[in-house]
C-alpha cells in the first residue's frame, strides 16, 4: 500500500524523465540521499550516526564509499593542524 501511494506521489511531482530514474524510487532512498548529503557536508560520521539511530560502524558500512568531495578541504585542515605558531612571532 505505501509503495503504491509513494510510486503515485513521485509520478505526480517528478518529471517523466526523474520518474525513470532512481531518484526517491524508494522510501529509504531519501533517507540515504539525507545521509550521504550529510557526510559529504563534513557532519562527523559520529554525529551522523547519532541523527540516523545507527552505529558508526554501521553508517560507515553503508556510506563510507558514498562520501565525496572533501579531498581538498581535509588536505588543507591537515596542513594545518601540523603549523606551529613561530616562537619569535609570540615573544614579539
């Protein structure tokens, strides 16, 4: 009954063109759009989990392939992480 009313709702709001696609084909595939969007916001996996009433491990499991886009930004946090203020700088 639910897959019937949802395969009726997306037929009404989605174009002939998303309809043939995966786009919300199930239920639960909002919620892993929802998740993965998260990840690859940057929200911790702990935090994630927590929202999503999983494990880590189980979250990881499932989306730890889905993450993307966050090279760039988590090489520039590193390298900075590793700067050490100047002592000459601090005593002025």
């Amino acid at each position: 009954m639910i897959r019937r009313a949802w395969r009726r709702a997306r037929k009404e709001v989605l174009t002939s063109y998303e309809f043939g696609t995966p786009l919300g084909r199930r239920v639960y595939d909002l919620r892993h759009t929802c998740l993965t969007n998260w990840l690859n916001a940057g929200v911790p996996p702990a935090t994630v989990a927590e929202w999503a009433g999983n494990s880590v491990p189980v979250l990881l499991s499932t989306y730890a392939r889905c993450v993307d886009g966050q090279l760039h930004d988590l090489k520039r946090r590193i390298e900075q992480a590793g700067e050490l203020p100047d002592p000459a700088a601090a005593t002025g």
